[in-house]
C-alpha cells in the first residue's frame, strides 16, 4: 500500500519570486472596478468553549468558532455575486473578499454504482482573496447549515475553515494553520517520472489566455462514502469543495478546469489493494467516463498518497489519477491536504512534471532540489527554507504560490495543444469506446467486440497489428469483426475510435491480447519484449491459455521474472479469465519468487484446476521513468498435464466414450469403469448440471442447451476425466 515516508510537499516559491498570474485577484479588482456591493457576512463567532480533547491533541494554535447558521441561511437564499465574510482568528478578524463561481461544467451530473443522474443540491462557491492582500487566496463553499473553506496567504499560511468531526455537532467549528497540525500529514506520490512531455519549451511566458477548458470526472471510493457518514449529500458536499478549491488554484495560473462528472460508490469499490494498482485497473475496469481526465478520490488506512498513470496523458489512455484525500485528522477537518494531492497528481496528467525532473530552464535541469533530480542533470543547490510549489517535493504549505511560472507553462501549453478539446471546452472529444474484448481465440484467429457508450457511433476505425506496430486502421460498422490468418504465440494491439462531429482527434483506446500456441507442446512464453529483450512499459494484459488437447490441464512453468520492483507484477488466475481465483502473484525484482507469501528460490509453478483446464494470466506495467534499469520480464514454459484427479494413472487410464459430437439431444457416455458422477459446465466455467451416476453407462439432455461448446467432467473413485461437447 501507500507509505507515509513520501517528502511530497507543498509547494511554492517565496513571495519575492511569485511570478503567477494572480487571477484571483484581479477578478476582484474587476468588480470593484464596477462598484459591485460586497454584501458582508459574519458567518463565524468565535467561541474558546468550542474545542475538544482530540482537537487539542491534533493541532496547536487554533481558533473555535460557532456558525452563524441565519448569516449562512442568507448567503444560501440570495447567492450574491460578491460578499465580504469575516473570519475570527487568533483574536482579530480576518475580511476575505468573494465572487460567486460556477465550478461544473455543462451537462454537469451525478452518478453512483446504483443510480444514475442522480439528483443533487448544490452549494453556493465562491472565491476570492484577503481583503488588501492579491497575494493571497481564498475559496469558500456554502450548503445548507454548513460552510467550508481555505485561506492561503505568506502571514496565514493555509487556513483550514471547517466543522469539527463529532457527532451529532452543527455548529462547532475550528480555524487553524496547517503547519500547526501535530500529525503527519506528508503524503507519496507515485507517479513515475518518465521522458514523456520532456521536449516541450517548460520556460515560455505565460503571455495569453487559456484557451481550452479540461473537464475533469471524480470517482468517489466507498471507503470515502463511508467517512461521510454513507450520506450521498454530505459526499458531494465534500467533493464539490475539494474540487472548488482545487479549481482556484488552477484558475489564479490561469489554466481552465470544470466538474464534468461525479460517481460514488455506495458499495465495496476496487480501490483496497495497493495505489500502484488502482490506476491500471481503472483504465481496464472503466475505459471511459464523461470527461476529459478522471480522479479517483478515496481513503487509504495506510497513509497518505497519489499516483498519476502518467505524464501529459490528456487525449490519452492513461488520463487517470488516484488520490489519497482524507476528509480529517483525529476530529479536525482538513482540506488543503486534500486539495494538494488532488491538485498536484491532476497536475501531472495535464502536462507537468516534478520540479526536480531534468526538463525545466530550457536547458533540462530541475527547478529546484527539493528531492534527488531525475533525467540526469546535476540536483541543484536548494535553500532549507525555500518553498516549493504544486508539483514540487519542498516542505511548504503554501496554496497561494500555486504551479509556479514553468509547471503552469507547460500544462497551460499542453492542454492547448491537445487535440481532443475544443476551445470552449463544451464540446470535448471524450473516449467512449468500452471495454475492448478479444473473443474465441484461437492460433491463427480472433473476434474482437467493443461497446461505445455514444449511440450516435455507428461506423469506428479499427487497427489490429502485431504489438509495437503502428496501427493500420480500416472503417468497420459493425462492433464484433472476426480476423483471420494471425501468427501463433503472438502479442497483437487492437485500436478502435469513435468519431467526433467537430473533427477534433478521437482519443486513443487499444487492447492488447495474444494468440494461442501450440500449449500442449512444451512452448515457451513470454512478455512484449520477447525472451530476452525488455518488455514494454504503460501496459495491461490479460493473457488466456487453454489446452490445445481435450482432457488436458495446463502447467506453467516461470524460468525467470525480472519485473520493475514495487511496480510491475503478473497475477495468475485459474479459468478462462481474470474473475476466477487467484492463484498466485509474481512481482519484481525477484527471479524465482514463488508467491506473496512464499521466499523459497523454487521456480513458480502453476497448474489449472479448473473444468477448462485454463489458467488466465494478468500483468501491469507502469510507465518506465527517466535513467531506469532495464528489467527483461518473464519467460515461461507451457506444458499440459492429464486432468485426473491423481497424475499417477497416466494417459489411457480410463476408457470411456462419448456420443454424438455434436449433440441435439441426449448425450451417450459410456465407460469400462463406474461413474460415480458427472457435470456439465458451460465455456466459461459456470456449473450447470450434476448428475449422480454409480453406472457405466450415462444419459445426458442437452436439448434445453442453448448452441455453443460445453464441458463435461466424469467422476471416478480415484480419478476425473474431461471433454468438450458442441451443442448444435
């Protein structure tokens, strides 16, 4: 899982080298320019009674306060363009100035793993500075009987605004600086620092305006569902104002991002096992979403953490993030934290890399030494109390300093020169190609089916070559093509793409999948790179092998595993896909690694127990990073051993017919020894019959069947046997 020994940091220059464009605050001075009423507020009182013994254990130099709930009332009703509020701290008040903002995009909804458009009440959001200071931000968020918010500024820090965590509290709220929290807050950023977006101009001048506008889908995990109370309302709530202060960070940089979509699971997700998997699965689990990037926003237990699937991923298929986002700390709510995450790791697939990569001052060197520098220049010399900025590794906690010149550069560069968006950001080019599947594979033959969740679709460009190839598309109408004449034992890449009326490029969507061999002949497999060459980075591959001889198991044997550690594994499944039971896990770094759970030097072995014979492997690998070791993957050996029960009575142990192949109706076993029982499966292993025996001689109806291949298994006192029946 995630670790806390992450030095991921906020982030930011010091004020003398803020070089931002200060959006914030000049769309204040704009409507002041225009003499719009900043209608003020009192929304918080401040009341020392208010703190708790577990507030006290957690921050030090906070501010209890108890909300004016007629002022919130009012803000809610009216939704004044612009309104002064007053924050208590530390004995004074602090006037922070608002305008009203609209943080979604259009066409703007709710969904969950039960519903979809959902219906939802939305708060009021505002953003704004310190009243006097451009140098800082602000955004603040209205529900009903509720507010939340951040304050960012060098004399404040980030001031976190939010209801203390008891229950049954309404009113109860506490201020307090984020560097005050006496708890570890650090949290790891896995995102791979890879050569992808290196060669772009990082340094040029922010001169110009935006002119696209990325829609961004969050997907919330049940783990942060549960933290909310399993409240749908309160969920939202939350997000909405992780994602409106998200927003105004982007938004003072001058780069343009909106809420296309939210889902929420209200039951057991896909997100317990480790961060390093969570974002390779989700590119397979949920190929496309309405939006431009995805965010997947959940708990972890273990600490603090993101990972982005990579760098500059937007028209991509790696536009997909994870983040680590806690909803508080021992009873204290937090938000910059969050907001950090979400912003930095979102940060990434729009174009940024770490400020210690070797890719910035138009020379590749690194901004900053905050961490070890990655690309191969020297790390620079770093100030001990110099302050970094968003996607940096500095301690700091600093919102108002933002990306800084060259990170908010590059994505602002990035997304414009993103040909899936359009330039108002309504009429995005999203994917909405589904899961790809390759279907009835065989040595030389496959049927390849895709869904597209846009019913406007009716004809896609399709590509099916060798891996490492570049795609060769043909036009097709229909959504499931058959291909023939395919080499065995081979790596294909299949690439479909939907069209788009606006002529903007279609994003890519592919799937890799491999031929069968000859697997009962003792053949040798292995990863993309072949049996001796590395294997590819940024890749998901779900690999099947069945018996090419009925009545046969397969046995893999893994010669080596030499995979990226801590990053790349192999699962191995038993059946016909990657549904049926884990068998085992191989992962990197170690040769012969049997399991998890075993250290022994024994070569993996794996056998199928599985009706089919089958055994299903799965293997991710992460994008490779800049100056990493060659790793050489894997190689196996395929073999088939008898499907008895007990390998001692070898081939031609047991005698038995069957008839006919293909069967109408009743199918004829016969046998020279008692059948105790048999079943009957369907392709994908499912139980569809059992039938109690004690007799050589079985009848089997197959006339309620619908037409397709099934599996019959026999029964004996010491051993099984197995068969294949077409129904016709």
């Amino acid at each position: 899982m995630k670790t806390k020994n992450y030095i991921f940091l906020l982030l930011f220059l010091m004020p003398f080298l803020i070089i931002g464009q200060k959006r914030v605050a000049e769309e204040i001075n704009n409507f002041k320019a225009i003499h719009s009423k900043f209608e003020r507020f009192s929304v918080l009182e401040e009341n020392a009674n208010g703190a708790t013994s577990e507030s006290i254990k957690a921050v030090k130099e906070a501010t209890f306060a108890t909300i004016n709930l007629n002022e919130i009332q009012r803000i809610q009703d009216n939704k004044y363009q612009t309104i002064e509020i007053q924050i208590p701290y530390k004995g004074a008040l602090i006037a922070i100035e608002l305008y009203k903002v609209e943080p979604f995009a259009t066409g703007f909804n709710v969904n969950t793993d039960q519903e979809k458009k959902c219906s939802y009440s939305k708060g009021v959001y505002y953003r704004g500075i310190v009243k006097g200071n451009d140098d800082s931000i602000a955004a603040f968020n209205f529900f009903n009987n509720e507010m939340n918010g951040i304050v960012s500024s060098a004399a404040l820090g980030n001031l976190n605004i939010g209801k203390l965590v008891k229950k049954t509290n309404q009113k109860q709220y506490i201020i307090y600086a984020d560097n005050n929290l006496l708890i570890d807050t650090n949290f790891t950023c896995q995102t791979p620092e890879t050569t992808s977006e290196t060669n772009r101009t990082q340094n040029r001048p922010q001169s110009a305006n935006i002119q696209k506008t990325v829609t961004v889908y969050l997907e919330v995990g049940y783990q942060a569902y549960e933290a909310n109370g399993s409240d749908m309302t309160a969920t939202l709530n939350w997000i909405t104002s992780i994602f409106n202060n998200v927003q105004t960070l982007y938004n003072n940089d001058g780069i343009s991002i909106a809420l296309k979509t939210i889902f929420v699971w209200t039951v057991d997700d896909y997100y317990k096992i480790s961060s390093n998997y969570i974002v390779p699965a989700i590119t397979n689990i949920r190929p496309s979403f309405d939006g431009d990037v995805a965010f997947i926003a959940d708990i972890d237990p273990e600490g603090l953490g993101g990972q982005a699937f990579g760098i500059g991923e937007l028209c991509g298929q790696g536009n997909v993030a994870y983040g680590d986002i806690h909803l508080d700390f021992d009873s204290v709510p937090n938000y910059s934290v969050s907001v950090n995450i979400t912003a930095h790791e979102l940060g990434h697939l729009l174009g940024s890399h770490h400020t210690h990569a070797c890719v910035w001052n138009g020379n590749n060197t690194a901004i900053d030494g905050c961490a070890t520098a990655y690309g191969g220049c020297t790390t620079p010399v770093t100030s001990p109390d110099f302050q970094g900025t968003i996607m940096s590794y500095c301690f700091s906690n600093l919102l108002f300093l933002g990306f800084g010149e060259q990170p908010a550069s590059a994505i602002i560069q990035h997304i414009n020169n993103s040909d899936c968006l359009s330039n108002d950001g309504n009429e995005n080019c999203m994917n909405t190609i589904g899961t790809i599947e390759a279907l009835e594979v065989t040595q030389n033959s496959a049927t390849i089916a895709w869904t597209d969740s846009n019913i406007i679709n009716t004809q896609w460009d399709f590509s099916i070559v060798p891996f490492g190839n570049a795609p060769i598309f043909m036009t097709t109408t229909l959504s499931s093509n058959t291909i023939e004449n395919l080499t065995p034992n081979t790596y294909y890449e299949v690439v479909v793409r939907g069209t788009c009326d606006n002529a903007l490029e279609y994003p890519k969507h592919s799937r890799i999948f491999a031929t069968q061999g000859d697997n009962c002949n003792g053949i040798q497999i292995f990863d993309t790179g072949g049996p001796t060459g590395p294997y590819a980075s940024n890749v998901h591959i779900i690999r099947t092998i069945v018996p090419t001889i009925p009545d046969k198991k397969i046995k893999i044997t893994f010669n080596n595993v030499n995979l990226m550690p801590f990053a790349d594994q192999i699962y191995i499944y038993d059946g016909l896909d990657n549904n049926g039971p884990l068998i085992n896990r191989l992962y990197g770094g170690y040769p012969f690694r049997g399991s998890a759970q075993n250290n022994s030097a024994t070569p993996a072995t794996i056998q199928s127990q599985h009706p089919s014979g089958a055994l299903t492997l799965e293997f991710f690998s992460r994008p490779a990073p800049f100056n990493t070791t060659v790793y050489n993957g894997w190689t196996a050996t395929v073999s088939c051993l008898n499907i008895l029960g007990n390998e001692e009575f070898g081939d031609g142990f047991i005698d038995y017919t069957f008839g006919p192949n293909p069967v109408k109706d009743i199918l004829k076993i016969k046998s020279k020894d008692l059948i105790k029982e048999v079943k009957v499966y369907d392709i994908d292993g499912k139980l569809l019959l059992t039938k109690e025996a004690s007799k050589t001689e079985v009848d089997i109806d197959f006339s309620t069947y619908k037409n397709g291949t099934y599996l019959a298994k026999l029964f004996y006192e010491k051993a099984s046997a197995s068969f294949k029946i077409i129904k016709d």
